[in-house]
C-alpha cells in the first residue's frame, strides 16, 4: 500500500529525536512510502534530510497555538494528499494535530515520544492523536500510567544503521590521533553534555579506576550547556590528563571502533541509543539501572547495570572489564547480536509501517 507520510519536528536542533526521524524518513522511502518533513527554517533536520533526499518544508512553529502555522500545515497536508502525519515534539504536535483535524484530507495524526521526560499535558496525546509511538517499552508504560490508553500506545524501538556501525568495516583511529599506544586503556561516553547524563558522577568514579589503570584515558564525546561546569570538575579532581573533551564529532563509529569501553551513568534515559552504537560495533557498555537503560542492557551478559549515582560501584564496574578482556569481548559479541536482532532500522521502519497500516485499514 502506497501512503503519504508528514513528519512535523518544531525542535530546530539535532539529537537522537532528529536522528531517528530521519532515519525512518530513509528508511520508510526504501519501503515505497513518500515521506515528507516539515519542520522550522534553519533547522539542522531539514539540511540533513534534504541532503538525504528527503523532500522538506519549512515553516516557523513559534508557540503550540500557532494559528497560521496551523493553517500554513492544513493547507499542506491537502496539497501533499497526506495520509498520516507523524509529530515528534510539543509545539509541532499541537499544530499538527490541528492541521490534521481541519484539513480536508483528515489524516492519521501520530504522536511519537521520543524522551523519558514527565510530562506536563495528555491533551495532544489523547485527543489529537489516533495513536502513539513510543521509542521504548518503559516510556509506553509511562504513558499508560499517565492515562492513555493502553490499545492506543505502542513501543517501536530506535534503530541505528549496521552498515554504518560495522566493526568489521570501521576503522578506529582515535587512539592515535591522541597519541596514545594501543594497549592504553581508553574508555569513551558518547551524550550531550547535560546533568542528567551523569558525566560528573563518571567524573567522581575516575579516581578509583585510575588506582588500578593509572594509564587509563577517558573522552567525552558531545557539546552542551554543562560543559564548563564539567571542564571544572575535572580540574578539580586533577584529571586533565586523564580525561579529554573532544567536543562534537562527525566520527561517532570510528570512535567506537577505538575504545575499549562505552561508560555512560544517565540518570533518565528513554531508551538509550548510544549504548546501542557502542553495542553495535562490538563494544562492552555500563549505563544506569534506570528507565529504558533496563531494555538495552542485559546485565552481565552484554554489560553491567549499576545503582544510579554510585560512582564506587561504577569503578568496580570499569575496573572488572578492564581486567578481564576476555570478559569484556564476550559482552561486546552478545551486545552485537542483540542489536542485530531488535534494533536495527529495518526492524524500526517496519514496525513504524505496520502500525501506520493497521490504523489506516480502520479508518
């Protein structure tokens, strides 16, 4: 069945959000969909999908009653032909909702809910939507809780690209680009530099693990509003020398590739999806006991789950596989094959389609 499909996103930055709309975008045109974005000027989405091929419109989203971006989408949504509209975030839902309850068309209007964050109002998830998409089963849950129903939510997990995260064709080259000789412990966190990532209770860990492996370097990986309250931290603890801020990068696989451990102690995480890249190229992970970490770390099989704000025991955690290699390729095998098996973009395109489909057959 041949469907017409509007994603809206009123966020004009990138993350993981951005990045899984885009990527069902490819993907759902690969499996003979039209996709189209509609999101604000300048945003970083619209320069990627329109380098991918993605056909994009720009409208300014300034507040959730946005009358004229309301209009400015209905009239759209009937130009395109549009059969569903997907939203992502809370202005562009509340105007895609709209748009799609006047337009002429009347599409499936979708919610999709990509974080762990409370929220504040069931009202574009409830009455603006036919249904919603979680990125988890933990936010499904959440959402239940929260009153929706339960027949109307359903959990499509992000994937990421294999090809694209492929230890057996990416190249590591970290290391030497800092420096250090092959054998140098080098453990990596890959998340924007937020409070809720947890960067300065890894910080606080690092001076145990340091006892054990003096030679040991870790990287943060990513930009954000912490980051002079984290390059403190570390001046404080005297870790300069230990711990180095790379700032954002293009060469997140490469990166992985390099390191010999992903370490990330989030304290709300919806899903997880670095932890899933570090998996995907063979990589042991430690994250938090926390939300949507739980589905993505089978603890002590492809790595360890620790107590949230424990950094004693998330150096025991770093300690033990730095020590046991053998250990730690083993959880980097299991890793692999779990995202293989559920969190692939293929696996999250189709269930994206097949969850479009069924509600489009009731209306």
């Amino acid at each position: 069945m041949f469907i017409k499909i509007l994603h809206t996103e009123s966020s004009p930055g990138w993350g993981g959000q951005e990045n899984r709309i885009l990527n069902e975008s490819i993907g759902l045109q690969k499996l003979g969909a039209k996709v189209y974005i509609l999101c604000q000027p300048e945003s970083k989405l619209a320069e990627k999908a329109k380098e991918a091929g993605i056909e994009v419109f720009t409208s300014p989203m300034r507040k959730s009653f946005d009358l004229k971006a309301i209009y400015n989408t209905a009239r759209l949504i009937n130009k395109l032909n549009i059969d569903v509209v997907n939203t992502h975030s809370g202005k562009d839902s509340y105007i895609g909702g709209f748009a799609g309850k006047l337009s002429k068309k009347t599409p499936l209007i979708v919610r999709t809910r990509h974080l762990a964050l409370p929220i504040t109002s069931t009202f574009s998830y409830k009455y603006l939507s036919d249904f919603v998409v979680t990125v988890s089963e933990y936010v499904r849950q959440y959402l239940i809780q929260k009153g929706i129903p339960e027949k109307k939510v359903f959990a499509v997990p992000t994937g990421i690209d294999l090809e694209k995260f492929n230890p057996g064709k990416v190249k590591g080259t970290l290391k030497k680009e800092l420096g250090l000789n092959q054998d140098t412990p080098l453990i990596a966190t890959v998340a924007v530099l937020r409070k809720k990532k947890g960067h300065h209770i890894l910080i606080e860990a690092i001076p145990y693990v340091l006892k054990k492996f003096p030679e040991a370097v870790f990287v943060f990986v990513g930009e954000g509003p912490q980051r002079k309250n984290i390059e403190e931290k570390i001046k404080r603890h005297g870790l300069s020398k230990n711990v180095i801020m790379l700032g954002h990068r293009e060469d997140i696989p490469q990166i992985l590739s390099s390191i010999d451990l992903f370490v990330l102690p989030t304290l709300q995480e919806a899903l997880g999806t670095s932890f899933i890249e570090a998996m995907a190229m063979g990589k042991p992970v430690i994250g938090s006991n926390i939300d949507g970490v739980r589905e993505v770390i089978d603890n002590g099989l492809n790595g360890y789950l620790v107590p949230p704000e424990a950094p004693v025991v998330l150096a025991e955690k770093i300690i033990d596989l730095l020590s046991n290699r053998g250990k730690a390729k083993e959880f980097g095998v299991h890793g692999r094959e779990k995202v293989e098996n559920k969190y692939t973009i293929e696996k999250m395109c189709n269930g994206m389609l097949e969850v479009y489909l069924k509600h489009l057959k009731k209306l």
